[in-house]
C-alpha cells in the first residue's frame, strides 16, 4: 500500500486474537526497523522478542498493570545502547541520539505490523528496571519502547490529527 495509507492505517492496537504471530513475519518486521534512519549508522538499537507468556505478564505488570500487553501473543522490547552513541557522540549521543534512533526504529517497526496486517502499540509508560530485570537484558541495554503486537482484535476508532496550521511554523 501506498505510504499516507499505511500511515493513516496504524492505530495504537490493544486488543489481539491468540493466533501467534509467524516468526518469518516477526523477523520481517525487525528487518523494517533496522532500516530506520539513525546517528553515524552507529545502529544502537537492540530487540528482544518475548513470545513467553509468564515474561508477557511480568512485561504487562512492569508497565503499570497495563493488561494488553500480556494479552498479544508477541511483545518487542526495543532497547536503545545509549554507550554505542556516546562513544561517537559524547553525552548528546548517550542522552539523546540513540533515543532517536530507537524511536525511529519502533515507528518502522509499527508501520510493518500494520503493513503485515497486524496490530501493534507503543508502549512508553513502564517502569525500565523491571523490564531489564524481567527479561535479563544484558548490561547496557536500555528499555525504550514494549511493542504488543497481534492479529488484532479491535478495529481502529475515529481518529483527527490536529490542522498543520495549528502545529506548523513558516518562516
């Protein structure tokens, strides 16, 4: 599909059918979020993918009771390496550019899920100790965004976007 329709298509998804999610489509999504633009092509993202129903619940809990994300049966943790920036970069790599990255990254990551015909949120309220504790990420790896992701159960609602005149400047 063409991209505005693809953009217009996503929707923030919180209700999913069980069927799982193929790994082939998975791993096709993760190839859409690689190619996200980002900082140097220092690439500083990292994905866990939790298809464990007992981590899905400990990943629901972590973000604040947040049942939905235990209910799709595939969560991605997108996790940004803020040292792989900084390296480059110094503390703006650290504090900011590999925030960027990841995020461009989870935007990617969502309009393949919608492409594929999945559902998907992005899920930014979450406490990232929990995460990292629960799924035993490794030293360095910070938790950035917890995607749910599933045949969806739900069908998008009404939705607007504000008029570009009241969010854009001309100079």
């Amino acid at each position: 599909m063409d991209a505005c329709t693809l953009f217009r298509q996503r929707f923030s998804c919180r209700r999913y059918r069980q069927d799982p999610v193929p790994r082939a489509t998975i791993e096709a999504m993760l190839e859409a979020a690689i190619w996200a633009p980002n900082g140097g092509n220092l690439q500083p993202w990292r994905f866990a993918v939790v298809l464990s129903p007992g981590l899905r619940r400990a990943l629901a809990s972590a973000a604040y009771g947040q049942s939905f994300v235990a209910a799709a049966p595939s969560v991605i943790v997108v996790c940004a390496v803020p040292d792989e920036s900084g390296r480059h970069y110094g503390p703006r790599g650290r504090e900011l550019y590999c925030l960027q990255d990841t995020a461009a990254a989870t935007e990617n990551l969502l309009l393949a899920a919608t492409e594929f015909g999945l559902g998907a949120c992005w899920v930014g309220a979450f406490d990232e100790r929990a995460v990292a504790r629960e799924l035993a990420l490794p030293d360095g790896w910070r938790p950035v965004a917890v995607v749910p992701v599933g045949f969806p159960a739900e069908q998008a609602r009404g939705r607007s976007r504000r008029p570009l005149a009241d969010v854009t400047v001309w100079r």
